[in-house]
C-alpha cells in the first residue's frame, strides 16, 4: 500500500470512486475534495493505493488557524476519509491510518497532533479511529449535519 499526496494523473481514478449513498452522507467524494483544494491550498488531497489501485481517499487540512476544532495551532484535521466500496472489509482503512502519523511528521514536520471529527451516530468509523488510534476526549462539534465527536492522536 502506498499513500501520497494527489496528483494529476489520479483524476481518472477519482472521478470512478465508489461510495454507497449510506457512507457519502459521512464523507466527501474525491471530485468535491478536488474543488475545495482548488479554492484552498491549505486542504491538501492524499490518495492510497494497493496494486496500482486508487482504494482510498482523504484530505489533510494544514492551516492550523482554520481548525476550528482545536486551539493547537500544530494539529493538522484529517478530512474527507474514505475507503472506495470495492475495496472496503479489505484492511486498507485500518492499515492507512495506521501509516498516517508517519506521512504527517514526514510532509509537516511542525505538526503535533491529528484532529477528526466523526458524526455520532457513523458507528462503523467511530470503531475504526478507535482501533487507528484516535481517542476521543468528551469533545463535540455542533455540526450542519448534527454532533461531530472531535478525535485526537498525539505525534
């Protein structure tokens, strides 16, 4: 498995992404994520890949005075968090954020901290960031959506 930051060359890849209605209630789709980072430079898109496969998706959010869910200007907010359908229940989402602490002290060596937010009732990815890591601190957001539980790993 490999994860790197979005480049061109996975366009294609991302406009075939997979997602069951059910799950893009939670997240973003690749070609959205596209269209923030083109507005915004701070909200970067990474790609994962396994056997030259586009399998999963995310953004990291890098301006620590637009993370609203968080004082510490050294977090970084991992968004948009996605594993395509076709290739869930295969391990990808556990072992990429499993590889994510490493990625983020590599490409932003003044980061401290990964901050995510997961709507309360998204049970299956509450579990998931558990497992990953993530400890949730009795922190929630009120979001347009409803309560964000507000997750945090320590680098």
């Amino acid at each position: 498995m490999k994860i790197r930051k979005y480049e061109s060359k996975d366009f294609q890849a991302a406009l075939e992404y997979c997602l069951p209605p059910q799950q893009a209630l939670y997240t973003s789709m690749p070609v959205e994520v596209l269209k923030t980072f083109q507005c915004d430079i701070f909200n970067q898109p990474f790609v994962v890949y396994a056997d030259q496969q586009l399998v999963g998706w995310f953004a990291l959010y890098t301006d620590g005075s637009g993370n609203i869910y968080t004082n510490n200007k050294q977090a970084i907010l991992l968004k948009s968090f996605s594993i395509d359908a076709r290739f869930q229940k295969m391990g990808f989402a556990l072992d990429s954020l499993k590889l994510l602490p490493n990625i983020v002290k590599q490409q932003y060596k003044d980061k401290n901290e990964i901050i995510l937010t997961v709507h309360d009732t998204n049970n299956a990815a509450i579990s998931l960031y558990r497992k990953a890591g993530f400890i949730h601190k009795g922190e929630n957001y009120d979001g347009e959506y409803g309560i964000e539980l507000i997750f945090h790993m320590s680098l």
